[in-house]
C-alpha cells in the first residue's frame, strides 16, 4: 500500500522518479502560509511609508500656489525648489535647526551618561529611587514640558525669572534658542537615560576585570574597554534622539514662535498654517525634503551601528555586574546633584503646571495668587463638549494605533526572525524606515493623500490612525523582534509536532508568551500616540481634535488655565500609562 | 512494514556558498515497524537535516517520504508538520515555560487530535503517558519549576501522548550529564521496548548509538553511508570511518602476503610497519593488494611474557600507563610506531619501561578496503 518504490539496490538503477529540481514553481505547501504573510506585511508596510515618501517629492516638484497639489491650477515646478534655496531665511533656519537638536543633543548626552554612570556604576544611595526620579519624566508630554517651561522661565513673569530678579539675578529668556536647547536637552534625558544605562547594565563586568588582571590602571581600563564596548550603543542612542529633536514642533512652537526662532519642523507647519495667507504645500513639502535628507544621513548611519554593534555583544543573561565605584565622601553629594535634578526638571514644571490650572490668570508664583485659588478651570473644561470628545479621542486613537501597530509588529517581526528568506532583508529595512520619515512630514504627506484622494478619511480619527501606526511602526518593531528572537523557534515547532495548525500555535504558545512584550509595547505606543502633538496638529480638522490640539490652541489663544488644566490631565493619563510599564523590556526602546 | 520510507533525499539549505554540495545527499532508508532505528555521525554531517525533513519541519528539495504508508513529502505534495503522524523531541526540550507539566503533555490531545477527545479521556492518557516516564507526581507543577533530566521526560510524554506512527528524537540526552544521561538511556530503551513504537534516533555518540539502536545508519558529509545492526558496526567493520564511528581504533595500512581459504573462512597474512599479522577478511582480497588493517585497543591483549604458540604477537614496550579505574589505558611502541590496549585494571602490574608483548587475536583483527 506504500505509494513509494522499494529500496534501490546499491547497484542498480533507482526506481524512482526523477524529483524536480528546486524552483520557484514547487514552493507551495507548508511554507506557503509564511511567504504569503511575509507578502502582505511587505505590502502593508510599502503602502503606509512608499505612500507619504512618493506624495512629498510629487508635491514637492508642484506648483501649488492657490489650489492643492494636482489641483485644477497646479502645474509642474522646480520653482519650490529655487525658491527656498535662494531665500537666506532658509539658511538661517538650517542653521538653527542643527544648533537646535545638536545642542540638546550635548545636553541630553551629558545629563543622561552622568545619571546612568552614578545609578549603574556606582554604590551612590537609594539608586532605585533615583532611577524612577531620572525616568518618571517620560510621563510628561513635549508639549506640556514646553509650556510649563514657558510659565517658569520667560521674561514677563516666569516664576524662577521672578526669583532670579528678587535675588539680584538677570533673567534667562526660555524663548530663544538657548531656552529651546535647554528645555528639549532636558526633556530628551529620560529616554536617553534608559538607552545608555541598558548598554552600561549589559556589560559584562568580566571585561574590565580581564583588563585589571592584564595590568591596566582604572582610567586605562576605562580608556581601552569601557568607553570602546560602550560606543555603539551610545552612538546610536545620540543617533536616534537627533531625529526625535528635529522632527517635533512642540518645544519649537511654544518656545521659538513667540521669540522669531523657526526650525525646520516648524517651517513645514507654518507654510501650511500661515498666519494670514493661505497654505502653500508645495514650498511646505520642499521644506519636508531638507528635513528628510537631514535626517536620512544620521539614521542610515544608525542601522549600520545597530548592525555592526551585534560583533560587540557583551550580552550574555548571566553576565556577571562590574563592581561599583566606592564614591566615599562623594556619596551623599552626588546623591543631592541627582536629587536637584529630579526637582529642577520633573517637580518643578509639574508643579507650575498645576498651580497655572487653578488661577483665574497667571502671573508668576506669589501669596495673593494662594486666595485666588480656584478650580473653575476644570470645571468649565469638563463642561465642555469639545473636551470630552478630545479625551475621548486621544484614548480611542492611542488604543487603536497601539493595536494595529502592535499586530502589524507582531507578525512583520515574526517574519523577519523566523525566516531566512530574500524578503526579509526588504522588510528588516521597511520597518525601519518609518525612523528615516520625520512626523511633520508624516503628518503633511498624509494630508495632501487623502486630500487630493477623496475618500473620506480626512477629519476623521482613522487618518490620524493611519499616519501614527506609519510613525510608531519602527518603535513597535524594535520591541516585538528582540521579543519573538527571545521565543526558541522550537517551542513553535513542538507545537507544530503535536498537531496544533499554525493559528492554534499564535494563540496558545507565542502570543502567551509574548504577553509582557506586548502589554509593555502596546503601552508604550499608548504613551507616544497620546504625547504626539506634532501629527495631530497636521491632520486635526474639528472632527478629531485630541487632548494635545486642545491644550496648544488654549495656549495659542492665551487661555492659560484651561490650557493648564488639560495638560495636568493629560500628564496624569500619560504618566499613568508610563509606570505601568514593566523594568526589562523599558529598556527595549 | 515499514513505518518510515525515505527515498533519494536530498537538501540544500538556500544559502549561496553551498549551492553546489547539498546538506543530505540521495539518501535512503526505511525504518521498520517498532525498531529504534539510529542516525550516527559526526556533527555537521546532516542527522538533524534528515530528522526535521521527516517531521515536515523542513521542505526537501528533493525526494520522497513516507509515514505509515501514506507520502508526506514528494515532487508534488508536501503534508505541514501538524498534520503528521509524529512525536518529535528536541535537544533543548522545548517545554512551553507558560503551562504546567499536565497541560504540555495534554496539548497534541487538545488541539493536535482530529477527533475531540472529553476531558477524562484527556486526563486518563496526560496520567498514563507521565506515569511512562515518572513524572506524575509533578502533574501540576508548573514547567519551568523542573530539573533538566525532568524536562526532557515532560518533552518524551508529550511525543508520546499520541501514541505517533513514529517517534523523532534528535540528541535528546546530549544536555544531560553523563550519569543522568545513562540511567535515561536505560529508561528510553524500556519504555520503546514496552509500547514498541517506531523511533528514529539521531546522534553522534557511538556508545548511545550501540547501546540503544536495532539498527544503525552511519552518515558521513550528507551520504548514509551504510546501515548495519550495533553488533555488525562494531565487530565487522566495513570501512575506516565505520570502525571509528563503533569506537575507537588503531589502524595500519599493509599489503596481503598470502591468502587462506579452507571453504570456511577466508584469513589473510598482511605485512604491515608493526609486524606480519594475520586476519580473518569478509571480502574478497588478493596477494600484493593494499589494505588497511584495524584492532581495537579493548582486543589488544598485552602479555608480559610471551605467550607460545599463538600467531599476532609482537615485542613491545610500555610507554606510558593511565589508571583510569575499571581499566588501564597502556600506550606501547611496537617497531617504532604506537599501540593503544585498554585492560582491566584489575590484576595489571607492569609500569612505564617495562617490556612487554602485544597480541592480536586473529578474529579480532579486521582487514578493511584501503
Ligand atoms: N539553516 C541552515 N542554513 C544553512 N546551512 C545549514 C542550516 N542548518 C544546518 N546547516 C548546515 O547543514 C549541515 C548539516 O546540518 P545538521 O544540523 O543536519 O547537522 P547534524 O548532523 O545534526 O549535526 P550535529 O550533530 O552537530 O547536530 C551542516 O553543515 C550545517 O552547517
Ligand atoms: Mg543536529
């Protein structure tokens, strides 16, 4: 009944069929369902980034004077082109964006291996309690950072400058690019922080303690080994922040509009929202090209560290910890620096943030401002219609862009380990690449798509969605592979071998154990889609405003308090969301 | 019948360095109803490949195979692992951290089985199979909570719940140390002897090989290269490769000087560098052909007198001894080369320096193919 031929003896001809060499046409079957998938992510993905990237340079090269790209007037140009790079302002806004995001690069860099090296490295007190003060930031949003920075620290009645002037101080302006740098420096830390001091907790201290036994004094062991094994990772770290610093309009918007300093982001926004005028989209998605390429360059460089920094994998699970430096009598000193750090730039915006919601009108910290006390702020904002439905949409687009991003992860990740074919390498760089397109643009792409392609998205939360999963894909991603790598390909297998079809081994081997990663991951797009002003901005219509909208256009309109009241709210959603997340894979990021 | 067919195998993994030379090569084999069939080899020469085609987990690029019967892998149908009649046990084990030891082995009977078995049912066959191996005092006990020999019988009751066509185990003891790993070898082998079920074994350790096989397949570069019974591979060895697979040997090349053949057996006089020996051959050999001639340092008796009357002796010397317990290692130099003899420790007396005289029984000396 064997449908197969008997054995052939060793001398004599084979009674079996040639078999087919291998070819395309015989991949059919079991690997099938893997390559179909690994079709349809490719495919998703090439729509949600080949889509924005296409619409900005074809718009880019559109004359759009008074009608959309493609509009009944539009016409084929360079003129964009010529016109932005002959105009100086240009030039200066290029040369502030880099003064921008470098100097709060610098910052963060410092600040960040500073914390990172006292917390990992040395036997300074309470180390937990300073870890939750350095990393607690990340619960605020850059856009309420920047406001409350604002009430703190500007000219008019800022509360520290208020201060400066009662001890015979001068004032520091926040509204200039110094404030800029200080404010986003600041704001960048927490995440910073958790990148290098994940690279410095991975080191295996076996490293330095070879060197030591080799004859090595401290600085040279540090000099030769530490600083060496450590490059990769803070490279890329600095690398990855450089995009989040150029990309956003918030600090720029709030902090630089007010004081005439424009960055790149912000010159995309307000060409497409202008003051007076109407918005020109052409000029905007040539301004959206300078960004890209100054963000392509760096990050281009990252993924060849990320790829090379695997030859210094110091990772071992078991690695043994490098002992910590005994700091003595610096002990308790270095404890207050940290502990001044946490007031400065985590109690202290916090802090205004609260007291500007319950005063009828700002005007800096003083005792009258104690008996003007007043909740009539909340009051009028939970009354009102508009609030609610903001709230409501930051939850239901947070939740759904976490979803979809986290499902789209998932299997593109899943893809990208478990197989070892041509497409992965295309999908490795697809799932990356949403890194290489900064948000603004993003946000105006996707735009001009779905106004030029009427299909009813535009106004509506699903196009802000859509425009989050394209920009949180990348992040979704460096969580869900380094998760999926962690599941031994066998435990699948075993799965498969007891019968159990490829869904039942989703639902009852993988997704069980991935359950941390993807609660920590959908949590951690929760938060960014929540703290996101920039995309929203772009594609707010009254239909969808969310809670980040609300809080900058009571800014803009001078309504502190309301302003003030939301962003407390806010916080406390963000904040809530961020210490739900669990140690290990924070330090996914 | 035979419970697995292989025909003509051949893999190439798709990887552009190694298009020319495929992983496993035209192989064939059949393993029979019942038998504990064994893949031996060295590492890297394809047992793994050949094991994860069978279990459907690898699609070959070409040939054919068979479970029970029924084709699930040829030019024009492949059958994904799931619907396969198999039990597969990994060298990692494989057990999922998230469910007890109950609910791993219950899994293939919840969502691997055609028909819907009732949870008494279920519960009857999870018990019987963790009584197989042991384990089911620890029913409840999450799987991660268990030593590693524990793992690996959760890992063998899972395979066998059930009850396969054929039962796939690939090194399943080589993360165990040595003294677990002999008292689960003695384990596996009952509990195969017991509900004889077909197994296919994969390994490269011979004595695993020797000790548990109805019959070996030896492999070698991708090719299987031969399948003989543990008794054969170790006694009657057909080439160079086969009797160091078996064990280890020692091995000199020589020519026949003359050849008897008293219509019994066929023994022939090989010049070799240590001396004249004699030697029973299987094969046909002829005057002035060259061939190999291979002892096992167990068969090489060491005498310190020397011993009349008996052909294969040759003068010696001790050059080093390595007590090693039940037995003494003794290294020699026999006309300028080297000679390895194991011996019971028991009883043994010479040291270093001392003269001695080598022995090699004639039925214990193979003559193999050059
Ligand atoms: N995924 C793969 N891609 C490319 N080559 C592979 C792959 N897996 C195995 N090989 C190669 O195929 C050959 C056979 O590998 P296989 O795993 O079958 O060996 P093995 O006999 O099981 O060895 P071991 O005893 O070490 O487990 C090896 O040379 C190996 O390098
Ligand atoms: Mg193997």
């Amino acid at each position: 009944m064997t449908t197969l031929t008997p054995v052939a003896p060793p001398t004599g001809e084979a009674h079996v069929r040639p078999a087919p060499r291998p070819g395309v046409g015989r991949r059919i079957g079991a690997f099938a369902q893997r390559q179909w998938l690994a079709l349809l992510v490719t495919l998703i993905l090439f729509y949600l980034i080949a889509g924005p990237v296409g619409m900005l340079v074809a718009s880019s090269f559109q004359q759009t004077g008074l009608s959309l790209p493609f509009g009944p007037t539009a016409r084929w140009t360079t003129q964009n082109y010529s016109d932005v790079f002959t105009s100086s302002k240009t030039w200066s806004v290029m040369g502030d964006t880099l003064a921008y995001a470098l100097g709060a690069l610098v910052l963060a860099t410092v600040c960040s291996i500073g914390a990172a090296w006292l917390i990992e490295r040395t036997n300074v007190p309470a180390r937990r309690l300073l870890y939750v003060i350095v990393v607690t930031g990340i619960g605020i949003p850059g856009l309420v950072y920047g406001i409350s920075w604002n009430l703190l620290l500007n000219t008019n009645n800022g509360v520290i400058n208020q201060g400066f002037s009662a001890v015979g101080l001068p004032q520091f302006n926040i509204q200039s690019l110094p404030g800029m740098i200080l404010v986003e420096g600041i704001r960048m830390t927490p995440l910073m922080f958790l990148l290098v001091s994940a690279a410095i907790r991975q080191m295996d201290g076996t490293m330095e303690d070879a060197a030591a036994a080799s004859g090595a004094r401290p600085l040279t062991t540090m000099r030769k080994v530490t600083i060496p094994l450590l490059l990769p990772a803070m490279a890329a770290a600095a690398i990855y922040q450089f995009v989040t610093a150029i990309e956003a309009v918030d600090v720029p918007l709030i902090l630089g509009l007010p004081g005439h300093i424009t960055v790149l982001s912000t010159q995309v926004y307000l060409e497409v929202h202008p003051a007076i005028g109407v918005a020109d989209y052409g000029v905007s998605s040539t301004y959206g090209m300078l960004l890209l390429v100054l963000a392509a360059g760096p990050l281009l460089a990252y993924q060849r560290l990320i790829s090379k920094s695997s030859r210094f994998a110091t990772v071992t699970g078991k690695a043994y910890r490098p002992r910590r430096i005994q700091l003595r009598r610096w002990r308790w000193p270095a404890f207050l620096v940290m502990v001044c750090y946490g007031i400065v730039t985590f109690a202290a915006p916090l802090l205004v943030m609260i007291w500007a919601s319950t005063q009828p009108y700002f005007s800096g910290f003083s005792w009258e401002g104690v008996h003007r006390f007043t909740l009539d702020a909340y009051r009028s904002v939970f009354d009102s219609p508009n609030f609610t439905n903001a709230l409501w949409h930051t939850l239901v687009i947070g939740v759904l862009t976490a979803l979809f991003t986290m499902l789209l992860s998932l299997l593109s990740s899943w893809v990208i380990v478990r197989s070892r074919s041509r497409t992965t390498a295309l999908l490795d760089f697809l799932v990356f690449a949403p890194h290489l397109i900064p948000s603004v643009i993003v946000g105006l792409a996707i735009v001009l798509i779905y106004l030029v392609v009427p299909v009813g998205l535009y106004g509506t939360i699903w196009i802000v969605v859509l425009a989050m999963v394209t920009r949180q894909i990348a992040l979704g991603t460096r969580i869900t592979t380094p998760g999926i790598a962690q599941i031994h390909a066998s435990l699948e297998e075993a799965g498969a071998a007891s019968g159990a079809p490829p869904w039942v081994v989703w639902w009852k081997i993988l997704l069980p154990l991935l359950r941390p990663v993807i609660a920590n991951g959908t949590l951690m797009i929760f938060v960014a889609v929540a703290q996101n002003l920039t995309l929203a901005l772009m594609l707010v219509a009254p239909g969808n405003s969310v809670l980040a909208t609300e809080i900058y256009n009571f800014w803009d309109q001078g309504d502190v308090a309301s302003s003030m009241a939301m962003s407390v709210i806010l916080t406390a959603v963000t904040a809530t969301a961020a210490t739900l997340l669990r140690g290990g894979e924070r330090d996914a990021l | 019948m035979s419970a697995v067919t292989v025909r003509n195998l051949e893999h190439h993994y798709q990887s552009k360095k190694n298009r020319d030379r495929p992983q496993v090569d035209n192989v064939s084999f059949d393993v029979n109803s019942g038998e504990m069939f064994v893949l031996l080899g060295p590492s890297g020469c394809g047992k793994t490949t050949i094991l994860r085609c069978i279990a459907g987990l690898i699609r070959p690029s070409s040939g054919e195979i068979a479970i029970d019967g029924k084709t699930v892998a040829g030019p024009t149908k492949f059958v994904p692992t799931y619907r396969r009649d198999i039990g597969l046990v990994f060298q990692d084990y494989a057990v999922w951290p998230h469910m007890t030891v109950f609910e791993n082995v219950a899994f293939p009977l919840r969502h691997g089985s055609a028909k819907k078995l009732r949870r008494n049912e279920i519960r009857d066959q999870v018990m019987a199979s963790l009584e197989m191996v042991k384990l089911e005092k620890y029913a409840t006990r999450d799987a991660t909570a268990l030593s590693g020999g524990q793992q690996q019988r959760v890992a063998l009751a899972r395979a066998l719940v059930r009850e396969p066509a054929v039962l796939l185990l690939d090194e399943p003891l080589s993360n165990l140390d040595a003294a677990l790993r002999e008292q689960m070898r003695h384990e596996l082998r009952q509990i195969q002897q017991r509900i004889r079920i077909t197994t296919l074994f994969v390994t490269h350790d011979q004595s695993e090989a020797l000790s548990m096989a109805t019959r070996i397949g030896l492999m070698r570069d991708g090719v299987l290269e031969e399948v003989t019974t543990p008794r054969d591979l170790y006694q009657a060895p057909k080439s160079q490769h086969a009797a160091s697979a078996a064990g280890a040997a020692v091995f000199y090349e020589g020519t026949v000087e003359a050849v008897e053949d008293d219509g019994m057996q066929r023994s022939a006089r090989v010049g070799t560098p240590v001396g004249r020996l004699q030697a029973r051959t299987l094969g046909p050999v002829q005057v002035g052909q060259t061939v190999t001639v291979a002892v096992r340092p167990e068969d090489i008796e060491v005498h310190p007198a020397p011993p009349t009357d008996r052909p294969n002796v040759l003068a010696a010397k001790i050059t080093s001894v390595l007590f090693l317990g039940p037995s003494v290692d003794v290294r020699l130099e026999v006309a300028g080369h080297t000679m390895r003899s194991t011996r019971p420790a028991k009883g043994w007396t010479q040291v270093e320096d001392d003269s001695a005289y080598v022995e090699l029984p004639v039925d214990r000396v193979h003559i193999l193919p050059a």
